[in-house]
C-alpha cells in the first residue's frame, strides 16, 4: 500500500515502469511511443494544474478567514464556495491518482508481454490501458466544477452591487435630508469583493486548463487505439497471403496421379 502510495504521489514520467516501457518502444522504433509519450505528457500537466488548483484553494480559505473576520456580506457565499471546491478538488485528486496507478499498471503489464512474447506482445499497446472512459469521467468532473466556479463569481458580483446599491440609498436619505443632490450610480463591485473573487477566477483558470489537458489526453487516446486497428488489416492480410501460399504449394504438390514432370525435376 506503501508503494502505490509513493508512486500515485510522483510524477508519472518518473515511474520506473513507465520508463522501462518507453525504453523497449524506442529500442524497438514502436510507431505507438508517440502517442503514448503525448497520453503521458498530458497526464504530467494535469498533475501540475490540479497542484494549482489546490493552492488557490488555500487562497480562498485565508479569504474566507478574512471575509469572516471583517463580517463581510460575501461571507456566506464564498463559505459554500470553498467547501464545494474542496470536495471537487479532492474528488479530482483521487480520479487522477487512479488514473495514473491504471497507467503505471498497464505499463508493468505490457513490459512483461514483452518479457515473455517479444515485441509482437506490443503491436497493440493501447489494450493494456483502456484510459479513455476514466478521463472521459474526469472532463465530466471538471465541466462541474468549472460551473460550481462561475456560480460563486456570479453570487459574489450580485451581493457586492446589492451592497453598495444599499448603501446608495442610505446615502441618499442622509444627502436628502441636508438637501444635496442624490448620487445616482452605485460604486462598482468593491475591492474587497474582487480581492475575495481572484482566487475564484484563479482556481478556474486552473480547472479549465485541466480540462484542456483531458481532452487532449482523450484525443492521443484515440490515437493509440487507431494504430491498433490500423495493424489489424495488415496482418490479417499477411496471414491470408500466407494460408493462400501454403494452399497453392499443396496443389502443386506431385500425387500418384500427378507425378513430378520432367521439367520439374530439372
């Protein structure tokens, strides 16, 4: 348990399985190590994005301290935001770290095809991973969470200006009653409510980078498989050229109806 914890916590290029699978695909000028290295690369940046994203939800925790000390109205809101993010993010944390032990598995595996069959074992790499519905479960996470993000930038917008559309009007009475001119635009959204929403925004630059990265991943995904199937033709029809070979040599084969001409034996 130890161990898949150590390897879920480091970075996936560095897992020894990974780099001992990539060393046999290069040695072997394997056509799939492209796609592979772009499926791993992808994974790599999710990793430092979704580190991002956790640091920017500290932010918004030391916010939410300061909201919260100075009674602010967005209080409330940016509460449920950050205990909405937190359970998105450690959700997106966990369905990284499995994806990646999924990889780090299927490269172990595909090593020791290799071990025991050649290189043949790995004319279709992409059947020892089968990534693509977990990453596919990953977008659907983050498109959540990329919307959870704009709710709370939206609430927290909207309370501001009701702040100070409020506070207008108390203005209003006390100008009124020494006869001043009323002030007929509220202030925009305050600094502190901006201060309050930049680790939101932050946090959602983050997630939807991510997204990119997923996407991405999906599409080297589908990459990989096609090379599979792109084999698939080419040996089959190998195969048929062969068995026809074969066929064609026993049909010229001498019988004892048929000996061996003359010609033949010359």
């Amino acid at each position: 348990m130890a161990s898949k914890k150590a390897a879920q916590s480091q970075p996936i290029a560095e897992n020894e399985h990974v780099k001992e699978l990539l060393t046999i695909l290069k040695e072997n000028n394997a056509p799939t190590m492209k796609d592979l290295l772009s499926v791993l690369g992808h994974i790599g940046a999710m990793e430092k994005q979704l580190e991002s994203a956790v640091n920017e939800l500290s932010a918004m925790r030391r916010e939410l301290a300061e909201a919260q000390a100075q009674n602010h109205p967005v209080r409330n809101a940016l509460q449920k935001a950050v205990i909405t993010m937190q359970a998105q993010v450690l959700d997106l944390r966990d369905k990284l770290a499995e994806l990646k032990q999924h990889v780090i598995d299927g490269c172990k595996n595909a090593v020791s095809d290799f071990k025991e069959k050649g290189i043949s074992a790995l004319d279709n790499v992409a059947r020892f991973f089968n990534i693509r519905p977990m990453l596919e479960s990953m977008r659907g996470e983050l498109d959540k969470s990329i919307r959870a993000d704009d709710k709370a930038i939206a609430t927290i917008e909207t309370i501001s200006t009701e702040y100070h559309e409020a506070g207008r009007h108390l203005k209003n009475i006390g100008r009124a009653i020494i006869g001043k001119e009323a002030i007929q635009e509220a202030k925009p959204i305050g600094i502190v409510a901006k201060s309050i929403a930049a680790p939101i925004r932050a946090e959602r630059s983050c997630l939807a980078a991510m997204k990119k990265s997923v996407e991405a991943a999906i599409g080297s995904c589908c990459r990989l498989e096609e090379r599979a199937t792109e084999r698939k033709p080419s040996i089959q029809k190998d195969l048929q050229k062969y068995n026809q070979q074969i066929a064609q040599e026993k049909k010229d084969a001498p019988t004892a109806e048929r000996p061996q001409s003359t010609n033949a034996e010359r």
